[in-house]
C-alpha cells in the first residue's frame, strides 16, 4: 500500500513538471502547431486555459443552480414552532403522569 507520504511527493513532483513544461509552451516555445486547428502551440495553451476557467467557473455556477433549483424549500417558522409546542406539551403530559404515579418500590 502506497503512504500519504509517497502520494504527497508524487504529486509535488508532476507539479513541478507540469508547471515547467507549461512554462516552455508558453514562454520558449519550440514552433509546434496543432493540427486540427492550424494555430502555435502557445495560442493552443493560451485557450485551454481560458477554457478551463470558463468551464471551471460556469460549472461551479451551474452546480448552484441546480442545487438551488432541486432542493426544496424550508419549513415556514410558524410551522416549526407549532411542532416544537406539540412536542413540549407531550414532553409535559408525560411528565405530569410520571410524577403523579407513585412508583413501588419492594
């Protein structure tokens, strides 16, 4: 089994490799094109980027609304407090028959 520490590193690692092969796209880059869309690899980058954000943002946004939407609203107040008083006028008939019953001990 793999510790939290070797997972730790593993993912300091591909960071670091990530960060810098990012960097030499974007800053030195060595004139590559992506075929399908007949653009340099640092406009490639540029718009995987901003596309990511977009769908990072918006996806969180439309999570919201979905949960917004799918979650149903909450009890009104007044209907609460009649609960609460029904259970606490339990609670008190119980215990008024409690205490008005003796209880035999042998």
């Amino acid at each position: 089994m793999v510790s939290d520490r070797a997972i730790g590193v593993g993912l300091v690692v591909v960071s670091i490799i990530v960060i810098l092969v990012y960097f030499w796209l974007l800053f030195i880059p060595p004139g590559w094109t992506v075929p399908l869309l007949n653009i340099g690899i640092t406009e490639f980058l540029i718009r995987l980027t901003v596309m990511i954000g977009v769908l990072g943002v918006f996806g969180i946004l439309a999570w919201i609304g979905y949960t917004l939407a799918t979650t149903p609203p909450p009890k009104p107040i007044e209907e609460i407090e009649k609960e609460i008083e029904e259970e606490l006028k339990k609670l008190e008939k119980e215990m008024a028959e409690t205490t008005a019953k003796p209880e035999s001990k042998q």
